[in-house]
C-alpha cells in the first residue's frame, strides 16, 4: 500500500490538471478578441478622421483654404486637400518672409504639414524655434478644418475634380503675398461657371507694372476659360502667376463652400434662416501704413455690425485709424455695402477697409 500511495497521487494531480483545462477552455469568449479589437479599430480610424473634421457628416471632398492669421512676423495661411474625411495634403499658401524668417519658414512649414497629414486634426506639435508661424498655423488650420465641417454639415464636397463653382454670385480669393507685391483675384460665378475674374490687387512698380499688365488679361482669360485653377504660368510673371493661382483656388473655394451650403444670394434658404446671423471676416488687405481686416455681421440679408479686426497702428496711424474706423463701421451698416465713401485724411486706410469688406461681402453672399 506505501508503494501505491505515490502513484495514486500522480494520477490524482493528472486528473485535476486536465480538469482544469478543459474549464479554462469552456470559459474562453465566444468572440475572438483579436477580432473584436480589429471591428473597433476599423470604427476608430473612421472616428479619426471624422475627428479631423470636427464631427460626423457626409463625406468631404475638396479644396478648403483658411482664414489668414497674422503673425507678429507676417500672414500665414493654411489650405488642405481632403479626399473622403481624410486630410491628403496640407500647405501653407502664405507664410513669414524675409531676414531669419525665411529660414524659420524654411524649417517649420514641411514639419508643420507633414503632423497634420500624420495627425488628422489641429492638434499638432509646436515647431521649436519658430512658434508665432506655428500658432498661427494651427488657427489657420482650424479654420480650414471648421469649413471641412461646413461642408460636411451641408452635405456638399462632392464636386472638387474640375475646380468649378457652384454658386453664383462673387467671390474674392484671399490676398496672397510674392516677392514683389500682393496678388488677389475676385471671379464672378453663374450656373456653375466662372463668367468673369480680374485681379483686385496685384504687384505694382518698376518693373512689376509691366509684368502685371503682361500676365494678368491672360490669367483672366484662362480662369474664365477653363473654370478652375488649373492654369499655365505666364512666362516671366512666375510670381504673379503663382500667386493669382493661389488667391483664385480660394476664390472657388469659396464658391464651393456656398454652393454646397444651399445659400442663395436671396433671402433666407428656411424659415429660420432671417432670423439667424452670421459673422464673416474678410481678407486682410495690405496698406501703406499697415493691414486693414474687417469683419461683418449679417442677417436677414443685412449688415447690422461692421468693425476693423486689424487696422494701422503707431504714430500718427493711432489718430488716423481713430478718426476713421467709426466712421466706415457706421456706412457699411448704413450702406450695406462696400460703396463708401474714403474718410478725408485717412485715404490708405480706407481704400484698405472697402477691399476687405467687399471681400467679406463676397463670402457672405452680399
């Protein structure tokens, strides 16, 4: 029996092992987690990229250019390309220049647009050694992504392939900076097609007068003609070319934008729609002693409030932008319009004022 005894206990610890697996295995989930965990990963990158957008909608597809921050060492300007709710291509279509900011530029900029394609969304890393480019590339690329979500929210971004427009009315791009001046281009958009564009501003002086007069008919033409901004470069108006391509792309992003939206240039598109209002900031316009921005409230197809987000400072600029402001603000409500009369004394300002307004106009569908 002593000689037994060990064996007994040999078996009876097989025994219980065995047992033991086989309970291990009838408890084992009926669902395999790693394939539960690829279900929810595959609703996770679709929350991503939904996430870039900043919500849920149908899905986006097209061009969105943002607004243009201003930096204590110049404008920076983001536009992204986004294919079905992801983020493809991110660009800065303006950023500092000049002195050590080009080189600042030079080295934040492609890291800049390489996280948000990484990221999908606006939270991305500052660039040590250039953060005012940086913050204000990520406020411009929150504007960009907030009218992905617009577009996402009205159901519209279908139609980027061709660059056409799809509402009617005007529409002006924002000003673009070049080496030698500042370019903007205002189109004007019927039944789909752009009908007319010309260029608000463009480089001037010196030479810059004769490269403008040479290269801005025939970019004209070639908008009209082939409705998006696909176009060929003049030939020795690099620059100016470049930069008209840029300000008309956000002209039609523009138009795509309110197209997609329903917005008509009447009234209100629903029954609650004149008792809504809407904020629109226009373009920055560049002015001899400084920016002038103007942003605007509308509702029920009127302006009730205009004021100067930007507008000159220092020196006599104070006293100047003093004097004038009010006094543009209360014609552009009285108005409605950006046909105003200039401010004696304060013509630069002005000048600058109109032109942003408009631009803003534009965009509201005034």
């Amino acid at each position: 029996m002593r000689k037994s005894h060990p064996l007994r206990r040999v078996v009876l610890a097989t025994a219980a092992t065995v047992s033991g697996i086989v309970l291990l295995l009838s408890l084992k989930p009926s669902s395999d987690p790693g394939s539960a965990q690829a279900a929810g990963s595959g609703t996770g990158a679709a929350a991503a990229q939904e996430a870039a957008q900043g919500g849920a909608g149908a899905p986006v597809t097209g061009t969105m250019t943002g607004d243009a921050v201003q930096t204590q060492y110049g404008a920076v300007q983001v536009r992204i390309t986004v294919v079905a709710n992801k983020i493809m291509k991110a660009e800065a279509v303006q950023a500092p220049k000049g002195g050590t900011s080009d080189q600042k530029t030079a080295l934040a900029v492609p890291k800049l647009n390489a996280q948000v394609v990484a990221k999908q969304s606006p939270d991305i890393d500052t660039v040590s050694g250039a953060t005012y480019t940086s913050e204000g590339y990520k406020k411009s690329l929150q504007s960009a992504i907030d009218k992905a979500n617009a577009s996402a929210g009205s159901g519209s971004g279908a139609s980027q392939g061709s660059g056409s427009a799809q509402a009617s009315g005007a529409f002006t791009g924002a000003a673009v900076q070049t080496q030698y001046g500042t370019v903007q281009v205002r189109i004007t958009v019927a039944g789909g097609k752009i009908t007319k564009a010309e260029a608000v501003q463009a480089p001037k002086g010196g030479t810059s007068d004769q490269k403008t007069e040479l290269s801005v008919p025939k970019l004209n033409q070639e908008a009209v003609a082939k409705g998006s901004a696909d176009i060929d470069s003049v030939s020795g108006a690099t620059y100016t070319s470049e930069g008209y391509k840029k300000s008309l792309q956000s002209a039609l992003d523009q138009a795509k934008a309110k197209g997609g939206s329903g917005s008509g240039s009447g009234g209100a598109g629903s029954s609650s729609g004149a008792a809504q209002a809407k904020t629109v900031t226009g373009a920055v316009q560049q002015t001899q002693y400084g920016p002038v921005q103007v942003r605007i409230t509308v509702a029920g197809g009127k302006i009730t409030k205009a004021e100067a987000v930007q507008a000159p400072k220092g020196g006599t600029s104070d006293q100047k932008t003093e004097l004038s402001v009010p006094k543009l603000n209360q014609e552009a409500v009285a108005k409605g319009s950006a046909d105003i009369d200039s401010v004696s004394g304060a013509t630069y300002t002005s000048e600058g004022y109109k032109k942003s307004l408009q631009s803003a106009l534009d965009q509201a569908g005034g």
